[in-house]
C-alpha cells in the first residue's frame, strides 16, 4: 500500500523590487541600511578561518539575531543570515527592473511553520527596511514523501517525459551506476523545470543534519513506518519558466500568486512527467533498445516502438495516488511566450555573421560582388518557391511578429493582468501600417507586387482594400 506521508514547499526564493511609490527619503534610508551593513561587512573579512561560513559577526536588526556574512551572493552587497533565511541587499539610486533583495527560506524553516507564516514573517520584517516593494517569485520546490514503493533501476525507463534531459542521480563516490551499489534515484528535466526522485531516508543518514524532517513532518504522520525506507518526489521550477505560465489570476512569477498556486504547479509537473505501468520484461526491453525474438536473436527497438509502449500503457497507481497536493487537485496553467522586441544589436550580430560565413566560402576572401549574385540567387530561390520576393517575404514574417506579440498583449489584457500597450508598440504598429501601405502606393510599374504577394498580405494584415484603387492588377 502506498502511503503519502508529507507534502511541503521544500525550498523557496523570492526577488524584492523597488516600486516607483518609494519616496526619495525612502531611498536614502534603505541605501544608508545597506551601507551600514557593508562597513560591518569589512570588519568581518578581517576575520582570518578556513571555513568562510564561519567568518561573521552577530548583530540584532529590527529585534531579529542575524549573521552578517564575509561574502554574498553574486550581483549583491551584503548578506545577512540566520537560521530561518538568508536575505541579500544592494544598494539602487533609482527604481529600475533590477531587485534590491533576494532571499532563500531555508528548507528547516519552511518544513517547522509552513511557507505561509515563513513568508508572511519576513515579508513584515522588510518592511521595517524598505516599505514598499514588488515581490517575484524566482524558484520554489515542492516535494511528496512516500512509503510503500521503492523505486529502482527499472522505474527510469519506465518515465515518460517532454524534457530531453534525464540523468541518473548517485552518490558523489560511485563512478558507475551499474556496480551494485545503493540505488538512490534520478532526475528529469534540468534546472528550470526538473523533477527528481530519490531516497530520502538514505540521504539522511548520509546528512545527518537534514533529519529535521522527521520530527517536523514524518511523525506527525499517522501513515508513517519507520521501517520503511521514504522516498521522496522533489519538482522544482525557476523564474525563466515561472513568468510564462499564468491561471486565472496572474503571471506564476508573482510571488503572490506562486504561494496561492502551489497545487496547480504540482498539476503541472504531473501533467509534464508521467511514470507509466510497463512490465519488467518490456522495461528492460526499452532499457536494453532491443527485443529477444523466440529464435534468441534479437530486433532493435525504433523509436515508434518505444513511443506506442508508453502511449498504450497506463500510469501506475503510485501516480494516481500523487495527483493531489494538500488534497487539492490543481488547475490547469497556461503558457504564454515573452514578447522579444526587435534590435538593432540583432542586425550587427546577423551581418557579422554573414560577412563570416561568405569570407569562409571563399577562402579567406570577401568579395561584395559575390555577396550580390548570392542575394540575387536567394531571391529567385524564393520566387521560384513562393511567389514572393525575400524582402516581401520579410515584411510577410514581420507582421507575423506584430500579430503575435498583438495575441499576447490581448491575453494579458483579457485576464486582467494590468499589462498595457507599451508607447513603442503603439508606434510599432503604426510604423508598420505605414510602410505596408505606402508599399502598395507608391510602386512603380516594374516593381508591382505579384498577385501572390497582394493575397499574402491581405490575409495577414488586412489592408489590400484599403490601397485596393491605386493598384493596377
């Protein structure tokens, strides 16, 4: 029997951003906090010790003990710890779209109070230093300890997943999986968006400090069995993928609404990783990429193969056991793409490389004549493909952008996100409109846009009716 016997939030960190509702005194007093902290921070580096953990100096900071380091965390000033997080600052003149605070609740904080009340408290005791701030999300871990399977070898062949990077997770001795030592589980995915699945009792008695888990959460559990072995199902996902997923109150990254989602996030990763209920013998078969034939010689497995074993098979019922995350099923997540704006930098870099790349097709030699019968040669390619010239191809792939970045503000719109046209979009749009126009006014007769082009143009901006009269086809 499969027994859930915790689930958490195991690791959070958040980014702190200034807002433009500060007040310049506001400014001064935090820049002037930090200050004082990083003098105290030079005292420390004097301190002489091989363990740079233990290079610190204990101060009381807004009736709270912290620890103000010798190092920091990169692009900060100061750091300051304690056992309950570790909360870094740096200075700003003004309000722009860099944080000013990062800070990482530690596992043992979260796993004794829960991530609301770790939260809520820290939150509160910033506020003492800066008053108002935007709080992001940049990386959160949930995890489901279980007991009644134990997962071996076998049970990495048997995930099914959309993310091309899996790897064995093992002890930092063991130089081949394979040699008979403890199995300890493996990871799916990569740091932005990564699943992993390992034994946490072997852990903990490997890290002896890691065992507060025991007394915080394992037993309390009424389905605990401390002879048997927990493993535990880690997921962990970043600010690089958070900001794209939304529900239907905001974008994930909001720290807010992070917290408010945490059963949706685990939804998702269930939704991404499926572990699927194949047999022994067809798991090995999908290890070993080969089949035994009756006749003992063997078929190699092709890739449809393996995809319609996992497409027939069922997930197993640990699966369906761990849907739920505090009892909650999670809904569904939306992924929306960033808006990339266009860039002169882009140009440089794309014409560096096309000077490049023609110098190496020559030998060492750049010649503009030759660059010409190549332009030349890719335009006929092009009509001979499409009907279309490279450069109305180009403007035919530049409304495709504006319509796309368009879909995405409306989005944004529509779920009450608060996220408005930008200025330069406006003027993006009106530019664009502009020059598709004036493309269809001003022609000469030998440079008339074909009847491919008119009709490509018309079904992805709408306006041939509009310069319709003007156009002699």
């Amino acid at each position: 029997m499969i027994n859930i016997i915790n689930q958490a939030v195991d690791t959070y960190k958040e980014h702190l951003y200034p807002t433009v509702e500060l007040t310049e005194g506001e400014i001064i007093d935090y820049n002037d906090f930090v200050l004082d902290l990083i003098e105290l921070k030079k005292e420390v580096q004097k301190l002489v010790s091989k363990n740079g953990d233990e290079r610190y100096i204990t101060e009381i900071i807004h009736n709270q003990k912290f620890h103000i380091m010798a190092t920091t965390q990169k692009g900060f000033a100061v750091t300051i710890k304690n056992g309950d997080v570790s909360i870094s600052f740096k200075r700003f003149k003004k309000v722009s779209k860099q944080p000013c605070i990062k800070i990482e609740y530690r596992a043992e904080y979260l796993a004794r109070y829960g991530y609301v009340k770790c939260v809520t408290q820290t939150t509160s005791f910033l506020k003492n230093i800066l008053s108002k701030f935007k709080q992001i999300a940049s990386e959160i871990h949930l995890c489901t300890d279980i007991q009644g399977y134990d997962f071996d070898v076998l049970d990495f062949f048997r995930m099914k997943s959309t993310t091309r990077k899996n790897e064995f997770h093992h002890d930092d001795d063991s130089t081949n999986f394979f040699e008979g030592k403890k199995y300890t589980g493996f990871t799916l995915g990569k740091g932005d968006f990564m699943m992993r699945i390992y034994n946490k009792t072997h852990e903990i008695n490997k890290f002896p400090e890691k065992s507060f888990v025991k007394p915080c959460r394992w037993f309390v559990s009424p389905n605990y069995d401390e002879n048997k072995e927990v493993w535990r199902i880690e997921v962990q996902i970043r600010r690089e993928k958070l900001k794209h997923y939304f529900n239907d109150k905001k974008f994930l990254d909001d720290s807010i609404n992070c917290l408010n989602s945490v059963p949706d996030i685990w939804s998702l990763f269930m939704k991404k990783f499926h572990h699927i209920d194949l047999n022994e013998d067809s798991t090995i078969e999908v290890m070993r990429g080969k089949k035994k034939l009756k006749n003992g010689s063997y078929k190699l497995l092709s890739k449809y193969a393996i995809r319609k074993r996992f497409q027939r098979g069922e997930i197993t019922p640990l699966w369906k056991e761990i849907q739920t995350f505090f009892h909650t099923k999670g809904r569904s997540l939306t992924y929306l793409e960033e808006v990339s704006k266009p860039s002169a930098l882009y140009v440089k870099n794309s014409f560096k490389s096309l000077v490049s790349t023609l110098t190496k097709h020559l030998r060492g030699r750049f010649d503009k004549y030759a660059l010409a019968d190549i332009i030349l040669e890719a335009n006929n390619e092009e009509k001979e493909k499409t009907g279309l010239t490279i450069f109305d191809t180009a403007k035919i792939k530049t409304i495709d952008y504006f319509n796309q970045v368009n879909h995405i503000y409306q989005i944004q719109d529509k779920n009450g996100f608060g996220v408005q046209y930008e200025d330069d979009f406006k003027q993006y749009e009106n530019d664009l409109e502009n020059n598709i126009l004036a493309l269809f006014s001003v022609v000469v007769p030998e440079e008339k846009p074909t009847i491919e082009t008119l009709k490509a143009f018309y079904e992805k901006f709408g306006c041939l009716e509009k310069r319709k009269e003007l156009l002699c086809v």
